[in-house]
C-alpha cells in the first residue's frame, strides 16, 4: 500500500505541483491532502485539478490564539490520515505541540542554504552579505524554525547583479528537483543527505 502524503502551503504551491506530480507510478507514496492556511492560496484550485482533495482552514479569525488555529488545522490532517507531512511554503509558524504530532516524519522546504539564513527574506540576505552561492534545503521539521535533521540540498551560483527576484528565479526550479528527489528517498526509508547541482 502507497505511503499518504499530505501537502501544506500558503500560496502559488509550485513545490506541492512538482511533489505531486512526482508521486505516480512506482513511487511509494501518494497525495491525500492540500491543505493551506489561506482559502485565496491558488495552489489549492492546481490541487483540486490534480484530482487532490484540498482544504483550507484561515488563520486570521484565529487572531493571535495559535494552539486553536492549529486545534483546527489538524482536524482536516488527522481525518486525511498521512504517513508524511510536507511544508511546501506554508508561511505560518508551527507550536512544538503540532510538531510533536508529526514527529520524524514532516519535512520542509527553505530557501536557503540551511544553516544559514533561516526565517524570511533568505535571498535578500544572501546577496547583501556577499556570498558566492545560494540554494535552497529540504529538512526534518522539529520545534526549532528552520532547524531540523537536513535531508537535501542544492546549490546555485549567486551573479554579481542578482536580485532577491533574479536569485530566487534561480533557485525555485532547483526546489522543484529537490524536494520530489527527497521525498522519494524519504517514503522509501533512505538516511544521508542528497546534494544536487
Ligand atoms: C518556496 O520558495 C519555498 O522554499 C518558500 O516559499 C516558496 C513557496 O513557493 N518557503 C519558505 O520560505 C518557508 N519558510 P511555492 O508556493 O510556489 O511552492
């Protein structure tokens, strides 16, 4: 029987298309859910046309009260009963409570090349502190942000008159190899990490 993936995200979902889209044929998994914090998130209309099922649950009436905006984002996810969860750009902060729940077996995709730059505007700082290269990491989520066990890594050369835009052009594609690569290994029980080019 396929391992159930199900897909977090925030908002275009490039990354849940290309995770999606990977997991046909001999793969050892399968899509059972989008779901997004935000009901306006076009990723979960390109989720719907994949034949995935798709759900929202919005953050904003939740205000500041965390633990019940997450209460209510795990119903959808407990009822979809996945082996794997996968943050692809899902822009909300996780308690270590929901982490817990997941332990070992949610992975994230950031921006970076982790350990360095975690949090937002990754490329930006990338650029302004000079480095030659940028790229992105596929890790195990853990209570820490940005923290946890890396799985994948790529890299891309940073240009002299890049942009935060221009460099994350560059990076995004390398994302959508990235993240199937690991996935796969992942659903497939492989340890090390997997460096890409
Ligand atoms: C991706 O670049 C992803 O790495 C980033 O958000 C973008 C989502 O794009 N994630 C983070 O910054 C997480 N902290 P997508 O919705 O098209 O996949």
């Amino acid at each position: 029987m396929s391992l159930r993936v199900a897909i977090l995200i925030s908002g275009s979902g490039s990354n849940m298309v290309a995770l999606a889209q990977s997991m046909q044929g001999d793969h050892p998994a399968r899509p059972c859910l989008v779901l997004s914090n935000d009901p306006a998130a076009t990723g979960l209309s390109k989720a719907r046309a994949m034949g995935i099922p798709a759900a929202a649950v919005d953050h904003r009436p939740f205000g500041r009260d965390r633990a019940a905006f997450e209460d209510a984002l795990m119903r959808p996810l407990l009822e979809a009963q996945p082996d794997i969860v996968a943050l692809a750009g899902f822009m909300r902060v996780l308690t270590p409570e929901f982490v817990a729940r997941f332990e070992g077996r949610m992975l994230n995709i950031h921006p970076s090349l982790l350990p360095k730059y975690k949090g937002l505007n990754t490329h930006a700082r990338a650029i302004a502190a000079g480095d030659s290269e940028a790229g992105c990491t596929v890790h195990e989520v853990t209570a820490a942000l940005d923290d946890g066990p890396i799985l994948g890594q790529a890299r891309v050369p940073v240009l002299p008159d890049d942009t935060p835009d221009t460099l994350a052009a560059r990076v995004l594609p390398m994302e959508h190899r990235l993240y199937p690569a690991v996935l796969r290994r992942v659903a497939m029980g492989a340890r090390g990490i997997l460096t890409l080019r």
